[in-house]
C-alpha cells in the first residue's frame, strides 16, 4: 500500500543552521505530496506542496522537490530561526486524487536553539 | 474568515462510554475529513465526508462513525470507548474534492482522554 517515511527526530539545531528534512515516500500511480508543518498546541498547516514530478514546493524559505526517481520529497531551508521549531509532517494523497485523504509519515520534531 | 471549529477542545470518559466530536468547517468547504492522532501511530485518517457522502473511510473498527449535515458540519462518534481510544481527533475541511487541487485546513483537535 501507499505510505511515507520520514526522518526520526528531534533534530536539534543552532539558529542559522542549514534543515533537511528527508522523506520518500511509497505509492502506485502518482500522487500529490504535502509538508504540513505543527506549532506547539496547533493545529497542522500547510506548509509547501507538489503535485508532479520535477515540482518545486516553496514557501516561508523551505523547499522540496518531487523526485519521482528517487521516490523522494525531502524538506529543506537555508537558515533556520528559533520560530522553526515545530513538528514536521510529510504527506502524500491517494494518486487517483479523487479525494482528500492524507497519508502522513510520522513526523518529525525540530528544536531551533538560539 | 474563521478557521475550522472543533468542540469540545478537550474531554475524559470513561471506558466503554461514547462520545460525539463537533467539527465546523471553514465557510464554503465541502469536504470534511476526520484523524486521529497519538504518539504511538501518528496521524491515521479516519474518514472523509464530501456534501453528506461518504468517500473514504479509513482501516478503523465500526465503533467509528461520523456524518456530515447539510451545511457541512460533521460529526464523529466513538462508541464503547477503549483506553486505545485516547487520541488527538483532528477535523480537516478542503473547497475542492480532490487534494492535487485543493488543500486541507486543520482544526486544532479535540483532546480525548479516556480513563
């Protein structure tokens, strides 16, 4: 079945500090894939998303690519800021797209250190 | 414009009792999708309602159930509730049907303890 691996955390890191976030994901077809981002008693936000290969997801200095080679969609930001820190979801939606199911990979905590 | 609403934010039953889990959506969304979270199995979906249908439902017992009303309100119910049942219940709206057009917008949760 579909599905979605995503780093273990906490990843601890100094402000400034360059973020990867590695996810690769499973799935028949071609599905959409999601970074949804959770901040301290909130709810999940969207963060970036894709819907092809080759797609560039870019937002508030993140970004991932759709690597259909590679069944990848690793997050990434240059310079992290103590706001950063939050839980990091990666996502793919059933390939038909004729829905709005999620599946989520497990998450990933990001501690930013000033 | 207000976000998604769900009530009550956090409650404790019983086992073996049921509860009914609010969700309102964001003005004009359609869908309306259920998830449980804990720390021991992540985000799981529960299921997915789209103008008072259901589409997708996801691998959970028939103690599950929900419904979506004409307005696009839902509901989720758990009846005869297990210990294993306490989880952050998540209520995810969208304006379109379909994820490769659309988003989701989370609500922050109800909070189920379940002693």
């Amino acid at each position: 079945g579909n599905s979605v691996t995503q780093m273990e955390g906490p990843v601890t890191l100094s402000e400034e500090a360059f973020l990867t976030i590695n996810c690769t994901y499973t799935a028949t077809g071609y599905p959409s894939l999601f970074w949804y981002v959770q901040y301290p008693g909130e709810g999940l936000q969207l963060l970036l998303k894709a819907t092809k290969a080759d797609d560039k997801g870019s937002n508030k200095g993140f970004e991932a690519t759709y690597r259909k080679e590679t069944t990848s969609f690793h997050l990434e930001k240059g310079s992290v800021q103590v706001s950063d820190s939050a839980v990091y979801f990666c996502a793919l939606s059933d390939p038909g797209g004729a829905t709005n199911k999620l599946i989520f990979g497990t998450g990933t905590l990001l501690a930013v250190q000033p | 414009k207000a976000g998604v609403t769900q009530t009550p934010r956090y409650l404790i039953k019983t086992r073996g009792q049921q509860v009914t889990l609010s969700c309102s959506p964001i003005s004009g969304h359609r869908s309306v999708s259920w998830y449980q979270q804990t720390p021991g199995q992540g985000l799981q979906f529960l299921f997915e309602y789209f103008s008072e249908t259901q589409r997708n439902k996801g691998n959970f017992p028939g103690r599950f159930s929900g419904r979506q009303f004409s307005n696009s309100r839902s509901e989720m119910n758990v009846s005869t509730l297990e210990l294993g049942d306490s989880a952050l219940y998540l209520c995810a709206s969208s304006k379109t049907g379909q994820m490769n057009t659309g988003e989701l917008f989370f609500g922050e949760g109800s909070r189920l303890t379940v002693l």
